[in-house]
C-alpha cells in the first residue's frame, strides 16, 4: 500500500460547519483514508479533543446510517403507536376518563393491557423516549436542510473516501477556469473556496434547483414535527360516540355541540361486505341544527375546526310494539335513556350485547341478546335471541331465535324487530392537520427531486508548483464508480500533462 503524505485539515468559518482542505491521506489504488483535525484560521487552533468530536460530530450527522437508523426507529415507533391502542391527548394517567378508556380497550386487549400499561407502550407518542427522538430528527433535519441550501455551509468528507490527482500546465487562474467548466459540464458549481497554507481548497456540489429540491424532503420533516407538537400542544380528541339511528349525543370537551344520526347509505357486495358505508350526521347546538355532514371509513367532516371521524359500524336493532288491533305501545329502556317513546332503536357493542326494554302497559319485559354467530343454533352469521317476560313474575311468555327482520308474540302483544346498524364516531381538534398535509407534499417532491438528482459533492485542493497546478479530487467511495465522477476525471485528465 502506497502511502501518501501530507496534511489533512478541515478549514472552517465561525458559524459553518467544516470545508475540506490539505490533507493526510493513506492510500491504496485511490481509495482513501481520511484523518482530519481542525484549524480555524482567523480564530487559532482549538484543542484537539474538541476537534475530534467536532469533525465526528459532522460525519455522524451526514451519514448515510445515521438516517437510515433514525428512519427505522420512526417506523418502529409509528408501527407500535399505529398497532397498538393509544391513549388520547390530554388525557392522564388515573384520570377518571383514561380508567374509562381503559376499560374499553380491556375487552379486545385482555390481560395485555397491563402488560402493555406497564411498559409504556400505551403512551408512546407522549412519552420521552418519543420526544428525544423526535429533537434528535430535528437537528439533524435542520442541519442537512441548511447543508443543501446554504452554498457555503460545506459539509466535511466521509472519512472513507476516493481520490484521484493529476497536474494541469497551467498557472492557478487558468487551472481553476478549466477546473470550473469540468464541473459545470456535471451540474457542479464551486460553492465555498478557501486559501490555506499556500493552496485552494474548495468544494463542490449540484447548483440552483438541483441542489435545493432535494432540501424540501428535510423541511417536509420539520412541517411534520411542528405539527405533530400543535397536535400535542392544542389538539384535542374526544370520547367514542356510538349512534344508532335518530340517536343524539353531545361530542364532547367545549365544543357544546352534539350528534345525531339521521341516516345510513350502505352498498353491499356480493359476498355480504360492504363496499360504502356511509352515515349522515346532525350536528345540533342548543335545539339548532347547524350542519348536516357525510362521513365514510375513510372519510373525515370537518367543521370550525372540529374534525369528525367515522371509526366503524355495528348492529343494532329497531322494536316497536302493537296490539293486535293494531294499537301501538309504548316503550321505555331499563338503562341510558329511559324516555317513553313508540319506537326505539337498541345499540350493541363488545360491552354491551344483551338489551332490556319494558312494555309497562302489556306488563312485558323484552330481553335482547345478540350474538354475532350462534352456530349451535345453526345460525353462521348474526343471531338475535329474544324474549318476552312477565314483569309482574318473570316467568317467559314468549322465546325466539332471529336471523332477520321478524315478529315474536305474546297473548294479543306483537314485537317487531328489525335489523339496523349502528355507527361509532369520534371527534377530534387537529389545528396541525394542514400543516402536516403541506409538510407530506414537500416530503413526496423532495424524494421526486433526490431521485431524479442525487447527491453530487467533490472537494478539491489545488496547488501551484513552478509554471503548472496539482489537484486533487476527493469523493466518497459511494461516487467513485458514478458515471459523473469518471466523466469529469476523463475531462480533467484530458487536459492533464504527466
């Protein structure tokens, strides 16, 4: 291995960060081994320690692992925060509301919600090791944003990195013209030179849109961050709301507003699901309707900064009651709301599967229970038990088994049910939604802009000996097979003696 002597130094301005210059460098067939110190030339030298971590510092930033290490722990955290249930912002810890919530998601979750509870992972975009990393993408956001558009703000080179030398017969001027045109003719321009000990040190990278698209990529990020902290900051998100038709129930938080389901479209498929499922909203402050909105599974309705979202559906079932000469009856609910009304609509959910209604002037009470398959029946899909009771004793008057619309009876009493659906709704306060949007699109256009440029650095230090100039040509061993470096050696070398 041939061995290569001389000074490797990093040449910096007070505020930016170092710039390649004469250097040190072990070398074996152009491959390169960089050692770099640090000299700051109008201020003295700085103690060497600090310089190391200085330097080290910079290459850690701008590595390639560093990023794809920080993307993978984004993507582990978004996966376990995404898979996993998460409590709402705002909410504590031993708050009556997160007891609540936590009671809700104990019957999917089972006993793994302690499990789950006790190492954090039902908080983890509220949790510090989330912050941390969240600060430490926004550094290095910031710094590789300010690397891509600030032209003087030249980044040091991998410490692995490729070489090549040649003398041009030429004086200094006429050296770095020739040098100037090469690296035009590759989309380079010159964007920091500096005089040190006797030679020019410069850099060179991609210029004008080439150079600061692929910036929107990092300043997509820092949008993301800043919303993500209005979210956490201003956000609001507000309890499960479960409608079932003609029902009202107030949102929630300071909104003073309430919903009311008027009305479900539904398009199902062949097979039984549903290709639309789509509800129509009432949103009633005081005894005013103020807006009606539409929402879907992957539809939002938005209202004066009020978002609401469709989260799913569920059965539910419509009752009513008449005598056979066609009297109808009232009807009340055991529990909830206990209002005496002619037709009532009954919700069912993971809590909640068995319903009681009361029919005072049949003496009857109406027990619902839903499965949603009952095979030992016969019944594969959904099935509804129902009986008829004395309220007076108890005893069963009536008992059915349904798997669609039908009528159970008792003496001259008939109850009519029918199956509907129910639609579970959540609203939530997102000031950072359109500022998210906006840093998504900047993300997709600066990932177009690293496809379509990639990264192009060189750095150059030239040197006048007698009536010629040495000059040498450092890449990262990344670009030292790239069709655009061997171009320009080529260039360069054509115009080389010796």
């Amino acid at each position: 291995m041939a061995q290569k002597a001389g000074q490797l130094r990093l040449l910096t301005g007070l505020l930016c960060p170092p710039i390649i210059g004469l250097g040190d460098a072990d070398e074996d067939g152009g491959r390169t081994d960089i050692r770099v110190t640090t000299v700051r030339s109008q201020w003295g030298a700085l103690v060497s320690t600090f310089e190391r971590v200085e330097v080290a510092a910079w290459r850690a930033i701008t590595s390639s692992h560093v990023s794809i290490a920080l993307l993978a722990a984004l993507l582990i955290v978004t996966l376990l925060g995404g898979l996993l249930p998460q409590t709402a912002p705002g909410v504590q810890p031993g708050s009556p509301r997160y007891q609540e919530w936590r009671g809700q998601i104990r019957s999917p979750w089972g006993a793994a919600v302690g499990a789950l509870e006790a190492l954090g992972l039902l908080g983890v975009f509220q949790s510090r090791p989330f912050y941390l990393l969240m600060a430490i993408v926004a550094v290095v956001a910031v710094l590789r944003l300010a690397s891509l558009w600030i032209p003087p703000w030249v980044l040091a080179p991998p410490r692995r990195a490729s070489t090549r030398d040649f003398t041009l017969s030429r004086d200094k001027a006429g050296a770095w013209e020739e040098i100037t045109l090469a690296l035009r003719g590759m989309g380079l321009g010159v964007v920091r030179q500096i005089s040190h000990g006797g030679a020019e040190h410069a850099a060179a990278r991609r210029v004008g849109v080439a150079r600061s698209m692929p910036g929107l990529l990092y300043l997509g990020a820092l949008a993301l961050l800043l919303a993500s902290a209005i979210e956490w900051r201003f956000g609001w998100a507000g309890p499960r709301l479960e409608l079932a038709l003609g029902e009202t129930r107030p949102l929630g938080g300071e909104t003073g507003l309430a919903a009311r389901l008027e009305q479900i479209d539904l398009l199902p498929l062949a097979d039984g699901t549903l290709q639309r499922f789509d509800s129509h909203v009432s949103l009633i402050r005081g005894a005013t309707v103020e807006k009606t909105v539409t929402l879907g599974l992957d539809r939002r309705a938005a209202y004066h900064g009020l978002s609401l979202y469709q989260l799913g559906f569920g059965p539910a079932v419509r009752v009513s009651a008449q005598k056979a000469s066609g009297q109808p009856l009232r009807m009340q609910r055991t529990v909830g709301d206990t209002s005496v009304q002619r037709i009532l609509r009954l919700r069912f959910s993971g809590r909640q599967q068995e319903q009681l209604v009361t029919i005072p002037e049949a003496d009857l009470v109406v027990r619902l229970v839903y499965y949603p398959a009952l095979p030992i029946r016969g019944f594969s899909t959904r099935a509804l038990h129902i009986q008829l009771l004395r309220g007076s004793t108890g005893q069963v008057q009536a008992e059915q088994f349904l798997a669609e619309n039908g009528q159970v009876m008792s003496g001259d009493v008939r109850v009519d049910i029918a199956f509907e659906y129910s639609v579970t709704l959540r609203p939530e306060r997102e000031p950072g939604l359109p500022l998210a949007a906006f840093g998504g699109a900047l993300i997709m256009l600066g990932l177009v802009g690293y496809l379509i440029w990639p990264t192009r650095e060189a750095w150059l230090i030239v040197r006048q000996e007698n009536q010629s100039c040495t000059c040498q040509i450092i890449v990262s061993r990344g670009n030292a097979g790239a069709s655009w470096f061997i171009a320009l050696v080529s260039n360069l070398s054509g115009g080389a003696n010796g």
